[in-house]
C-alpha cells in the first residue's frame, strides 16, 4: 500500500529480529527499533532523502527566510549585501533563519518515520514512545551546571580574563538565541542521533556502529575546519549517542547539545560577537581535549541520572497503534 508517494510498512509484528529462539522476546535498544523484514530498503531510501533535504531545501528555506526578514525590516541596504550579513550572522535575521530552517529537520523526521517507515514519530524521542520530560529537565540541570560551569571556570582559570562588552544590537540577537537555538539543537539531535541512528541500526549489526557513522557525518557536515576542531564535534557526537543507546532516548544529548549552543552564542553576543563565533574554523588540541572532559562528565553524570530514574533502555513489545510500547529496564 503506498501513501503520499512513499511505501508505507505494515506495523511491527514479533519477527525473528524481535525474538529468540523458543520465542523468548529478546530486548531492542533505541538503534534496533526500526529493524523488521524489509527495512533496510526504507531506511536506505530515508538516509538518501534526509541528505537530499539537508543540502538543497534546508539552504532554500533559509535564504526565504532571510529574504522574508528582508521584506519586513526594508533596511537600507541592497538584498545581497544584506543577505550576506545574515550569512555572516551578523545581524539577528541570519541566525534566525538559519535556525529556523534546520529546525525543520524536525518535521522532515517525521514525515520519514510516519510515511515512509510507518511507524510513530514518538519512536525517535525514546524507547517508550515519547519525551520523557521530567529527565529531559533534570539533563538540562545537570548540563548548566556541568557544561557551562565548567567551561567558565576553565576559562577563569587558564583562558583570558572575560570582559563584558555586548556588540550592537546584542538583545537581538539573545532574544533569537532564546526563542530559536534550542528547536535548531533539538531538530539536530532529532536528526543525526535520532532518524540517522535508528535507520543505520537497521542496516549493521552493531549499534555502535551507526554511532559512529552518524557522528561522523555530524562532525564532517559543520563544513571547514581543523583537525582538533573535528575531532571535537566528533566527540561530541559519539558521546551523545552513547548516551541514547544506555538512556534508550534524546533527551541527554538535546539538553547537552541546547546548553551548549545556548552558553556559547549567549557568551559570544554579550563579549565579542555572534558573527565571530560562526567564523570559528580552528580549534586547539588542549581545547578539544577540555571540552572532551566536560561532555564526557556530563556524559556519565546524565547515565547516572537514568539509572537512578530507572529508565528503561530498552523495548521488547513493538508498539501498538498509539504507539506504546512495554520497555525493559
């Protein structure tokens, strides 16, 4: 049967992917829940289509937007001057833009998993089905207190001294930071940790595997950059899907991923520059190493969270219509 143009995958029956021999259901972590007979045509054609999506509607979008900013500000600039300078994220209309666009990775994630493989968009969020708000809260807790403490004090300990000194039209630009780096952090996640992991788990055996394929592909696609700089975002990413894999869903790494770019685009407008930060190219191995210590602590201190919590991690029943499904701690 197909919908909208796509094939469109009956629901999830116990298979032998979801069971043992003797019929004993065996436990599916976050990066098996799309495996099933069949899947590996759907998730090969959504992989294609989430890539054809990020380079060429995702920068239409953005320049829509920018030209839409355009219309409605009428500055006293020519458009491509002023496009330029949104690309430069030098004034508050090309972050926004540019956030709001990957944004959309959010709803394109869901047309992937509901049209094309058939199954709840809630299957992303965790393995029960959903956002498992309270955690999702007290990862956002842990992360202020971990990433942002700790990149302040490393900064007041060995980095040079902070002085405040807000660029022009800094409340501009928070306010954006405000409203929209937190849904541009979340649809990244949602996409790279989430759609890219599930639908590399149907095709490898191993879910480490399409961790680290899917962070590659985050840390390749920031564009231009050193070696440390790299390795860095790699880092992140890995550590963010390690955390999916041993929480059973997002909610660490979005909280990690919002605080970060919360603190530093925040942190950059109201000392240097937003547009200097979005120039960043390079960084230094002591600084990728610091800022691989302080993921990897919050890392381990949301894992620990989880468990207290009693998270389950995993699923054994395939969800129903609403779906739900029973998980295992």
């Amino acid at each position: 049967m197909r919908l909208d143009g796509f094939p469109r995958f009956r629901r999830e029956k116990l298979t032998p992917q979801t069971a043992r021999p003797g019929g004993v259901r065996r436990s599916l972590n976050y990066a098996e829940q799309m495996r099933r007979p069949g899947s590996a045509a759907a998730s090969l054609l959504g992989i294609v289509l989430a890539f054809v999506t990020y380079f060429t509607i995702i920068p239409l979008l953005s320049l829509a937007l920018t030209a839409a900013a355009f219309l409605f500000q009428a500055p006293r600039v020519p458009l491509n001057e002023f496009r330029e300078s949104a690309a430069k994220y030098e004034i508050p209309a090309g972050l926004a833009a540019n956030g709001l666009a990957i944004a959309a990775f959010i709803p394109l994630c869901w047309l992937l998993m509901t049209r094309l493989h058939g199954v709840p968009f809630g299957r992303l969020s965790s393995v029960e089905g959903r956002l498992r708000r309270p955690y999702l809260a007290l990862c956002l807790g842990i992360a202020t207190f971990i990433i942002i403490g700790g990149t302040v004090l490393v900064t007041a300990l060995h980095g040079p001294k902070l002085e405040i000194a807000p660029q022009p039209g800094w409340w501009g630009f928070v306010t954006v930071v405000a409203v929209v780096t937190p849904w541009q952090a979340a649809a990244e996640e949602y996409l790279f940790r989430g759609y890219l992991l599930q639908a590399l788990g149907s095709l490898t055996s191993s879910p480490w595997l399409g961790a680290t394929v899917s962070s590659l592909l985050f840390a390749g696609l920031h564009g231009t950059q050193s070696p440390a700089l790299f390795v860095d975002r790699f880092a992140f990413g890995l550590l963010a899907s390690g955390l999916v894999i041993l929480t059973g869903g997002l909610e660490a790494g979005i909280a990690a991923h919002i605080v970060n770019n919360l603190g530093a685009f925040t942190m950059a407008a109201l000392t240097t520059s937003i547009a200097q930060i979005r120039g960043v190219r390079t960084l230094t191995w002591a600084e990728a190493l610091t800022n691989g210590v302080i993921f990897a602590t919050f890392a381990a201190a949301a894992f620990a969270a989880a468990r207290l919590l009693r998270l389950p991690k995993t699923t054994t029943t395939p969800p129903n219509r609403e779906g739900r499904a029973s998980a295992t701690p």
